[in-house]
C-alpha cells in the first residue's frame, strides 16, 4: 500500500512560495506543488484565475471569519474539500460563493 504515496513524483510535494497582490498588498504564499495544482484546477473550472480565486477565498474568509489566522492551511483545506466533492458530486463541484447579506 504504501508505495501508492511512496513512490510519489517528490515535485509533487516540493513545496512553492507565489506573490501575489491582496487588495494592493503584495504577499506570498507558500505550497506544496500539488496544491498549486488543484487550486489552478478548481479555478479553471470556474473562470478564474489562481490569483482570483484566491482572492475571492481571502475575502469570503475574511468576511465569514472575521478574521486569517492560517491561510495557507486553510488553502490546503479547501483544496481536499474541493477534492471530495468532485468524487462524490461529480467533475465539477459548484464554487459556493458566500453571499453579502443585504444591508
């Protein structure tokens, strides 16, 4: 069993620092390959961009949460998430954007 994960490509799990622009500020944000991967994948599939998506995440987060304590984990997390949807919903699992409520 364990040669399925052993015997992985390891530029897989190399991990990538990205810079990109939040809001004006320049930060980076560092993942494993895969996950660069995946999240370039679940954007593609919504019309965004990797930096887009990224974006409209920070900013559900920030307005669901309040708050960011880690959010390249939370990238992470959301990636795994995106992938059991697509096995169990199918090839595409809707992005569900959180709403502003009405003021």
């Amino acid at each position: 069993m364990c040669e399925l994960y052993v015997k992985a490509d390891p530029i897989l799990y190399e991990s990538r620092a990205r810079s990109l622009r939040i809001h004006g500020a320049v930060t980076k944000i560092r993942l494993e390959n895969l996950f660069w991967d995946i999240l370039a994948e679940l954007a593609a599939s919504d019309g965004f961009t990797t930096n887009q998506l990224i974006v409209r995440l920070y900013d559900e987060l920030l307005e669901y949460r309040g708050e960011i304590e880690n959010f390249s984990s939370f990238l992470r997390v959301s990636c795994l998430r995106y992938l059991m949807l697509k096995k169990t919903v199918g090839d595409r699992p809707p992005l569900a954007i959180v709403e502003k409520s009405a003021a």
